[in-house]
C-alpha cells in the first residue's frame, strides 16, 4: 500500500499543471475545487480498494490476467474487458506497478472524467443553477455513487473518462480534435454502443441546434456521424453478443437469456413485465429505499431521490419550447441519455448492474435539466429588462407630457 500512497502523491503532482493550463483557458476554472474532487475521488479509490478486499471484484480478475496470462502488449488489443488489461500491461509488467497501484491509477484515469464534465457543463451555462441556495454542478461533481463505479481497474474508470473527454471535444469540436479522438478510442474500445450513440446524438443535436453555423459545417458533421456509426455498427452488434445477419431474433434470444439469468439474483427485478415507462423509471430512479438489496442500495437511493427531483424541473410546459430550441450540446445530451436507456432496459433486469451502468450516461440528463433552469433565468432576466425598459419608457414620456403641460402654461 505504500507504493499505492507514493503514487497517488505523484499523480496529484503531475495534475498541477494540467489544471493550471485549463485554469488560464478557461477564467472561471476553480483549480481548488477540482483539486477537492482529486482528493474526493481518491477517497472512493480506497472506499472501493477496501470493497474489494472482502467482496468480489473483477479489478483482481484485470490484474490477473494482465500479469499472468499476456506475454506479448498487443496480444490484449481488443475492444472489451481484453482492452482494460492491454492499458494495464505496460504499468504491470513493465513498471512493476502491483494491484494496488493499478487501482489508484485507474481512479486518476476516472477523475479526469469529472474534471472534463465540469468543463463542459461550466462552458455551456451562463449561470450557476441552484439547488436549494446550493451550486448545482457543485453537487453534481461530488455524488457518491459516480465516484464509486469510477475508482477502480475496470471499464467504469476508462468508459466514464472517455466520454467526459469526447463530450468537452464535442462542445468545441474545430479546436478540440485530440479530444474528439482520444475520447472516442476509450469510449469505442470499452463500449461501442456508447460511442455509437454519441455519434448519432452528436449528429442530431448539431443539425437540430440553435447555433447558427455555414451549412457545410453541418453536412459535414452529419456524415462523419453516420459514416462512424457505419463503421462500427458490425463491431458493436458482434460485441454485444448479436447475430449481424438476423439481428431480430438473436436479439430477443439474447434478452430473454439475460432476463432469466439475472432475475435469479439478489437484486433481480422482473423487467420483461414491466412498460416502458416502468423500465426506463426503473433504470433510472430505482433502488428507492424500500427494494434497496443492501446498504449501498440505501446509500444510493438518496442519489436517486436527487435525480427524481432533479428530473421533475423539467416536468413543465414550456420544456417542450425549450428544447425545440435548445444549443446542439442540449439536444446530443437527449438523444444519448434517451437512446441508451431504452437500449439498457432490455437486457438489464439487475439492480446491481443497472447501479454500475447508469453511472456512465446520468450526467447527460442533468446537464439537460440545468441547461433548461438556465434558460428559465435567462428568460425571467429578459422579461425583468423588458418590464423595467418599459416602465423607463412611460417615465420620459410622462416627464414629457409634464413639460409639455407647463410650457404651455408659460
């Protein structure tokens, strides 16, 4: 543990920098706070170090394999659980790094998420969204259980640093092309069906938004996604078990398999019987107290209390204006967190899992909820600016007519 404890000191060490550098592009980085979130997510590190300890964890499995069963780096080059072990190869078997090492430096990997989900929540609000008097972004960087599924060896940490990667490309993609690209290989090579739904999101959102960009632009965007999600629709059918050529059946098999499977655990639900709105309320909200399996469950059903309440603000009418003209990076958080919902609810029917796997997507549907709070603001700003510049207007023409009125008096 020693070693794990020299190398979390030099992983803070090297983020210096690199927070420094964002801090000088982007003013309002608060460098202190995402050091708070370093020193958080480190904490979940040893929470989950500790987890593993007395329960099963597949991070032993990572590191197993990646010292034991691989001669050869390239050897581990798949997209899957083989990818995890070829990242892992050159620390184990070349530095010498142990288990404990590899956890903790995993957990860097995941805090890099959360820095780049600030950045881009932060660059695509004009204001601070509150939260009972309290910074919404603020509590949404700290939420227990998204720093718990991200603080190990495994595909949460890498996943989760992906798309934070991908998204803050995204938000700025003529400038942010090493992002784009870094952020699309973990998240392609972990789970293509994330990739391809981003892709498709990216593409939707960038015709659909506000802005206002040369067509070309946007033709072009369009065609990148749709060639990308060509290029790795086969991969991603073969990857999830699917037979590409009869696509329909092989899908229904494998869900029913699934469902069968998992109902059997502790913390199986029955989602084959439930509507779709029970699915996807499921997925989303639940465990909620009463069905937690365990003290975990407990613990997360508060976050999942949050993400209720969080999710009733957009339970509103003028939602419906909003989001017909909502910015690109709005409308892409939708379609993701939409399509790969509905996607998950067919072959998950395990609180546990389902726990682990909507970790990786609910940021999307909160930055969909603040970034319409913050459009509510901004119009209620606008209206206060409207009322006072009319009440000013009244006031000259009243002081007018008044001396009007006295002139001719005079």
């Amino acid at each position: 543990m020693l070693g794990a404890l020299v190398l979390i000191l030099l992983l803070f060490g090297i983020s210096q920098p690199i927070l420094g550098a964002l801090q000088k592009e982007h003013k309002w980085v608060k460098a202190g706070m995402l050091n708070q979130i370093f020193w958080y997510h480190m904490f979940f590190g040893l929470v989950y170090w500790t987890y593993a300890q007395v329960n099963r964890s597949d991070s032993v499995n990572y590191f197993n394999n990646t010292k034991y069963v691989w001669k050869n780096w390239f050897d581990a080059f798949a997209a899957g659980t083989d990818f995890i072990e070829w990242l892992a190869f050159p620390f184990v078997n070349w530095l010498g790094f142990n288990y404990d090492m590899m956890m903790f430096l995993s957990t860097w990997l995941g805090f890099w998420g959360f820095v780049y989900f600030y950045l881009f929540f932060k660059e695509n609000l004009r204001f601070n969204p509150k939260f009972e008097g309290w910074d919404a972004i603020t509590i949404f960087m700290f939420l227990p259980n998204m720093h718990f599924w991200t603080a190990s060896l495994g595909k949460g940490a890498v996943i989760f640093a992906g798309i934070g990667f991908l998204v803050y490309g995204l938000s700025w993609p003529q400038k942010r092309i090493p992002h784009i690209a870094f952020g699309s290989f973990l998240c392609y090579m972990v789970r293509p069906h994330i990739l391809f739904a981003i892709l498709i999101g990216m593409g939707v959102g960038f015709v659909l938004g506000k802005e206002k960009v040369p067509l070309y632009q946007k033709y072009f965007v369009v065609f990148f996604a749709i060639g990308m999600s060509i290029y790795v629709y086969e991969d991603l059918i073969v990857y999830l078990g699917y037979d590409p050529n009869n696509l329909v059946d092989s899908f229904e098999e494998e869900s029913a398999l699934n469902r069968e499977r998992l109902v059997t655990s502790g913390s199986g639900v029955d989602m084959g019987s439930y509507s779709m709105p029970m699915k996807l309320f499921t997925f989303w909200f639940r465990p909620l107290f009463i069905d937690s399996p365990n003290v975990l469950g407990i613990a997360i059903s508060f976050e999942n209390a949050l993400y209720i309440y969080m999710f009733s603000k957009i339970v509103r009418k003028d939602f419906l204006t909003y989001i017909k003209i909502a910015p690109a990076m709005v409308k892409m958080s939708a379609v993701v967190f939409i399509s790969i919902s509905i996607s998950m609810t067919f072959v998950m029917s395990n609180l546990g899992i389902i726990i682990r796997q909507k970790s990786q997507i609910m940021y999307f549907m909160l930055f969909v909820v603040v970034a319409f709070m913050d459009w509510q603001k901004t119009n209620r700003i606008k209206k206060r600016g409207e009322i006072f510049n009319r009440i000013v207007e009244e006031e000259r023409k009243r002081i007018a007519e008044a001396e009007l009125v006295e002139g001719s008096s005079v």
